[in-house]
C-alpha cells in the first residue's frame, strides 16, 4: 500500500515538475520571440504545414459532427415537439463547445504530433546541434515560428470546422428531415450572440487550445530523448496531455466566459 | 562573464586547455587533461572509441561545459562567455558532425547556403557563387538540387564539410570525416582540409582513426586515452615511440593498458559454469 502511496506521489511530482519545465520553455519562447521576427518566412511555412494541411481532416470532421448533431437533436426535440430550434441547438452546440474542443483534438492528433516528431527527429538527427554551431537559435528558428503558427492557425481552422458543422446540420435538418429553410435560420440568428457564442466561445477558446496544443507539441518534441523510441514517447505524450489540457481547460475558460 | 578576453599576442596556440575534467554520469571522461592545438596547423585527435575525443570538441565549441578547468579558444574563455558571445565565436568556428547533420527541409544548395542566410545580407546572386564554389572543391556542385535524403553516407559528409567552410572559418573541427568516403572521395576530401590549412591558414582538428589518412594531411597527433593525453607528436612516427598505449593502439592488440572487454564480472560465471565444474 505505502508502495502504492509512493509511486503516486512520484507520478504527481512527475506531472508538476513536467508543468514546471514546460511554463519555462514558454518563457524562451517568448524571450526569443524578437529574434525570430527575422524567420518569418519559416513562420509562413509552418502556417501552411499545420495549418492549410490540416484543412481536409478539419473540414470532413466539422461536416460529420454537425450532421450527427443534427440528426441527435431532430430526434430527441421531436419528442417536445420543438424540432424548430434544430438550427439553434445545433449552432450553439458548435459555437460553445464543440467547435473549438474538437478542431483542437483534431489539431493535437495532426499537426500536434506532427510537429513534435518532427522537432524530436531534428534533435535525433543533430540538427538542432548543428543550427547551434552554425551559431542560429533553435528556440527562434525552430520552436518560435511553430507556435505561433499553431496559435494563428487554430482560430482560422475553428471558424472552418463550425461554418461546415453549421452547413452539415443544415443538409440532415432541412434538406433530410424537412425542418423549414427559414425557421433553420431564424431561429439560429436569433439565439446565437456574436460576442457570448463566437467571440468568448469560438475565438478566446481556439485561441488558448491552439497555444496549449502548440506548446505542448513543440515542448516534447525539443525535450525528447534523442532515440526513435523517445520520440516515439514524446509523440504520443503530446496526444495525451494536449487531450487533457484542452478538457480541462475548456473546463476552466467557460466557467470565467459564461 | 568576460567577453573581451584578447589572445596575447605570443599565444602561438588557438586552441588550450587546461586542467580539463569531465564526469558524466559518474564516469571520469577526462581527468585534468592538457592540451594546445597550434595557430594554422592541422592537429588530430586520436583515441580508442568511447574516450572522450568528440566530448574534447564539444568542450571547444561550448557545447559542453567542463566540471573543472578551462577551455580558451582563440583567447576567449569558452566556460564563462555569454550565448551571444558563444554565438559570435561560433560564427568563426566550422564544425563537421560525425551523422553529417543537414538540415532534411532543404536541398543540398539550401543546406550549404544557411549559414549565409543567416547571418548575412548577401546579394543572391553572391550567396550563389559561394555555394557553388565550396559545392565544386567537395565535388558535388552537380547535386544541388538533391536532398539530403537522396544522398549516399558519403555525399552527406562532403556537403557536410561544405556547408561547415562555406564561411572560411579561422578554425574547423571535423568529427569522422573520413568514415564512409571511397578512396577517390577520400583523397579529395584529404587535398581539401591540406589546401584549406595552407592557402587559407585555417586552423583543424580532426577526430578520426584512420592512421595512414592522419599521416598524409596532420601535422601533429594526440592520443587520448583514460582521460588523459598519453601520446603526441609527428603522426609519421608515433607509432614507433615506444609508448605501450601507442603500441597498443597503432598495433590493434587486444592486451596494454587499454582494455578491450567492458569491465564486467567473472566470464564462466555468466555462462552459468560453477568454479571448477569445468
């Protein structure tokens, strides 16, 4: 039992001194953000690998999850006879919630590990060591651009995963189940509020994930050990806690946002 | 930390150092070692694997930092310089990795060229020429456009090694530059590091075990061994300088001071026989 007791405790140490090292690195990249200004044609290029690249599986994703929305919700608000608000469930569902949480799972899944494996393999590889010896800042040259690519290219994806969903719920409701075209709208127009739903829940909220996510990615891939097993590791670690960090702090922001 | 240390004016050695001691992971990598790489000459550095010679170059180069000791290249105190200086001093110093280390994202002109990106304002047109002209002395100007991943062990290495003159510097450190060169590649690349040294002046160091390619281009060897330098001199004739670590080492023997077997416990008792069972 004791034993038990010990290991949680080294588990939860672990974690903490993981937090710990992880808010540090944040801090190099902020103190290196003035010297990567130079490096933004590499930010650019980075923008379109985790961003334009993530497009499709963004896109597919938002038009299925708003479909099965759809389709959920005609049913159980057939029971009250209010399958009217289809289009108002649906969007607020997407704008609040489940917009920003699943792009950000679906960033984390593909350009989250992506990024890391690819940081984890330059480091494997001596590339990070020869960038030093060629006296250039890996942190400015490799880690900055990485993370505000991430931080720029969540919100855009955000927006394109809830415009789809929105789209996605329309062809089942209106198009499938024969909800009326104008009642869709109405409805949706006159419950979504453009600063509580999609400034507070699309924007802010994709805004922390995609710098969350970011982070994490990129932390583990420059911290990880320079073997294929360790990036191994440290790509599915970023899984995990890019996962439990947007849960959590998802938790979090829409208790203040509310 | 003392940036502004200047060279004396009589210090005839780029590189010194002095009383250097490591210890990773509990082990003594080098134990007070001494040693001075002359201004303009081609020095090797040579040892049985595992003793430390590429630690010796990431101690140069700031990579590493020493337990005790100081490392003083070019008059400037390696162990107490800011990064930015750090990264001043590098800019002068050409380092060749043991895994070539080219950057995967970019093709073999880009490879080269980074350095200049980075540090310079170069026209392109110039930025070009150069590229192309240390391209031509490693004798892949043809493969430009190729990427790192369409080069053989060898071809990486060459790129490598342009990629680490591409800005003339004052000195160059070659990690294994010979490992995985034909004779034909490996005869150009011995002409270029002798042409570097003497039209250029440039200062080397070169960390490798092929003797007869040591003889043809260094001027003087060091051998390490136990953390230590137990050897130096002419490379044309330490192996006959009656030392038992240069015999040892230059004659291939398995018994002398260096031991061949990792220590590990009694032999017979690993494979399971009992004393005097067999």
């Amino acid at each position: 039992m004791s034993a038990q007791i010990q290991r949680g405790e080294n588990v939860v140490i672990g974690s903490l001194a993981q937090i710990g090292r992880c808010g540090l690195f944040l801090l190099r990249i902020l103190a290196a953000l003035p010297r990567s200004l130079r490096h933004a044609r590499e930010t650019v290029r980075q923008l379109w690998f985790v961003g334009a690249m993530s497009l499709t599986i963004i896109m597919t994703c938002g038009l299925f999850v708003g479909m099965v929305l759809s389709l959920q919700l005609y049913h159980v608000l057939s029971i009250f006879g209010g399958t009217s608000a289809t289009g108002s469930v649906v969007a607020l569902s997407v704008y609040r919630e489940l917009g920003p949480v699943v792009t950000a799972l679906l960033f984390a899944g593909r350009a989250g590990t992506s990024i890391t494996a690819e940081i984890g393999l330059m480091r494997a590889t001596d590339q990070i060591a020869a960038m030093e010896m060629m006296a250039v800042d890996p942190i400015a040259y490799v880690a900055v651009p990485r993370f505000l690519s991430g931080l720029i290219a969540m919100p855009l994806l955000c927006c394109v995963f809830c415009g789809l969903s929105i789209f996605g719920g329309h062809l089942v409701a209106v198009d499938w189940l024969g909800v009326d075209n104008g009642t869709f709208w109405s409805n949706m127009t006159s419950t979504v509020k453009v600063w509580d739903d999609v400034i507070n829940g699309v924007i802010w909220k994709s805004l922390a994930f995609g710098g969350v996510v970011s982070l994490i990615a990129v932390f583990q891939g420059y911290t990880t050990a320079p073997t294929s097993e360790g990036v191994a590791y440290a790509t599915t670690r970023t899984v995990v806690a890019s996962s439990i960090a947007i849960l959590a702090l998802d938790f979090v922001l829409t208790a203040f946002l509310m | 930390m003392t940036d502004t240390v200047q060279a004396q004016p009589e210090d005839r050695a780029l590189v010194r150092i002095r009383g250097l001691t490591t210890v990773l992971n509990g082990k003594v990598v080098f134990d007070k070692l001494d040693l001075d790489i002359p201004r303009g000459k081609v020095t090797a550095i040579m040892g049985p694997s595992g003793t430390g010679k590429t630690t010796l170059l990431k101690h140069i180069t700031g990579q590493m930092r020493a337990s005790a000791g100081e490392v003083w290249v070019d008059g400037l105190n390696v162990g107490e310089l800011s990064r930015q200086a750090l990264f001043d001093l590098r800019e002068r110093i050409g380092y060749l990795f043991q895994n070539s280390a080219l950057l995967t994202d970019f093709d073999v002109f880009e490879n080269v060229a980074f350095p200049l990106r980075q540090h310079t304002r170069l026209p392109e047109v110039l930025i070009r020429n150069i590229v192309l002209t240390k391209l031509q002395a490693v004798g892949l100007r043809g493969a430009a456009s190729l990427t790192p991943a369409e080069l053989s062990g060898g071809m990486a290495r060459r790129v490598a090694l342009a990629r680490a003159i591409v800005f003339d510097p004052m000195l160059i450190l070659y990690d294994e530059p010979f490992v995985g060169l034909d004779p034909i590649a490996l005869n150009q690349v011995l002409k270029l590091i002798r042409t570097l040294n003497e039209t250029l002046g440039i200062t080397s160091v070169l960390v490798a075990h092929e003797l007869e390619a040591i003889k043809q281009v260094a001027d003087h060897v060091y051998l390490i061994a136990n953390g230590k330098v137990v050897g130096q001199g002419d490379p044309k004739s330490i192996e006959h300088d009656g030392s038992p670590w240069t015999r040892q080492f230059f004659g291939g023997e398995a018994d002398g001071p260096v031991p061949f077997q990792y220590p590990a416990g009694d032999y017979a008792e690993a494979l399971g026989f009992r004393q005097g069972a067999v």
